[in-house]
C-alpha cells in the first residue's frame, strides 16, 4: 500500500524568533509592539488587542529583558502626562520579524505540498516551542567564579548590577560557564523579598538589587511589584497585599529586592 498525503491535513505553525534559545517574539508581540508604537500607550494597545494591562506589560518586560537595547521605553512629561514609546530599537525588530514571517508562510507551503507524515511533521513544529516557568529571565555576562569543594560563587554582570548565584562545580563545567561568556538568571517571583531601600537591614541573602516601582498589580492575596533595576532590567516579586503597604511600597517609589543565591538557576544557550 502506498502512503498518500491525507488532503484533510493543512499546514499551520506560529512563527517565533528565539533570542539565544530563548523564546523572544511572536506574532502576538510583535502585534503589541506595532500597538504601542500607534498608541503611544501600553494600556490602549492591550485594549485594543483583547488583553490585560499585566499581560501586556509582561510580554514587554520580558522582551526588553532579552533584548541587548530596549524595545519599549517610557515617555515623561507632555500633556497627558507621558506614555511609553517604541525604540528604534523596537521598530527594527518589527522589520526583521515582518520579513521572517514571509519567509515562514513559503515555508509552510512547500511544507503543505509534501506532506505524508503527520506524526513526523507534529513533531518537528512541536519542537519549535520551549518556555520556562520563572518569572524573571535576566540576561547577563559571568563576571567571576569562586570555586569551592562542591559547589561554586558565580557571579554575573546584570547591566552592571551583580547578581550571584550557588551552582554545583559540575554545573559550572556542564554549562560552560567563564568569565566572559552570556548567561540567564532565572529566578521565580515568589523567591524574591522586598525591603525599603532605606530599611538598613542585614539579611542573608547574598543579592540586593534595588531599583524604582514600575507598576504594582494587586491579586485577590497577592500583589506583583515590578520593580526597574538600577541597571535597566526588570525584576518582578509576589507579595502578599498587607505586606505591600506595611512597607509602604508605591509606584515611582525605591525599594530593593532581596534575592538568596541558591535561589538563582543559571541557564546558557548551546
């Protein structure tokens, strides 16, 4: 019996262009940016596309933590009050992925012309798709490693904040890690404590990060800060609600994130 392309079996897949194996746009981002862009406002492109203010905002978080120059940047002053603006940063990504996308669609339809395998076609665009669960994903350069008897002090340069981290020495070898070479800091929400920047605590958490509250975003318990490092990157923290204003945490005010070094998975690209 000779296999035959099964006509009810059509061609479909997202187009995504991974940032050193890390998912970085799509085609609903890039939608969010061209919207920013026409807008001048986060909150009138969310609208516009059916989503959330945080949803929006996380989608650009994420990608200006991956991008080497902001995509989105915030706008003072004016009438209104200022807004958020494209970079042109921003405005090439959107060229580069409208010209990845045409090439994607003839792809798809020599793809569409040769079909006779399903689960083998399944497969292969499945493979396509990868995201990691952490909250926060800053890129960053090793700065320095201290080896110890079983595990080593990684230290990495976060736009010119260091963030240190506790990995195996195996981990270390596995991962290539050196000073010199490109690494991500994935750290959950929930591990990351706020303080006042002025609070003069000593804790024994290793990182200290401190920065300015971009936005708050209040849950039926808890409360996400987003807070802009002093280095550029953003940092996200799950609170509860009662301690966000036992600490007196507002929007536009200082406030320092607390991180234990164990608590940092370091990831790299192949």
């Amino acid at each position: 019996m000779t296999d035959t392309p099964d006509d009810s079996i059509d061609t479909a897949a997202s187009l995504w262009l991974d940032r050193n194996e890390q998912g970085f746009v799509g085609r609903g981002r890039i939608e969010l940016l061209r919207r920013i862009g026409a807008t001048g406002s986060i909150s009138q492109a969310a609208k516009a596309m059916g989503m959330s203010y945080k949803h929006a905002w996380d989608a650009v978080d994420a990608m200006n933590n991956l991008s080497p120059q902001p995509l989105v940047q915030r706008r003072t002053g004016g009438r209104h009050g200022g807004g958020t603006e494209l970079t042109e940063e921003g405005r090439r990504l959107i060229t580069v992925y409208e010209t990845a996308e045409r090439e994607h669609r003839k792809f798809l339809a020599r793809l569409r012309e040769g079909i006779c395998d399903f689960d083998r076609f399944h497969t292969l665009i499945g493979a396509l798709n990868m995201k990691v669960s952490a909250r926060n994903n800053l890129r960053g350069v090793v700065a320095s490693i201290k080896p110890g008897a079983v595990n080593a002090e990684v230290t990495l340069d976060v736009g010119g904040t260091p963030l240190v981290a506790i990995v195996t020495n195996e981990s270390v070898q596995s991962l290539g890690l050196e000073p010199g070479v490109e690494a991500y800091a994935l750290i959950k929400a929930s591990f990351v404590i706020l303080a006042t920047e002025d609070g003069g605590l000593k804790t024994s958490a290793r990182n200290r990060l401190c920065g300015t509250v971009e936005r708050i975003t209040e849950g039926a318990v808890n409360t996400e800060v987003v807070l802009a490092l002093d280095g550029g990157a953003r940092l996200a923290a799950i609170i509860t609600m009662e301690s966000t204003k036992d600490l007196g945490i507002t929007e536009g005010g200082r406030a320092c994130a607390l991180i234990k070094a164990p608590h940092v998975i370091l990831a790299v690209s192949d």
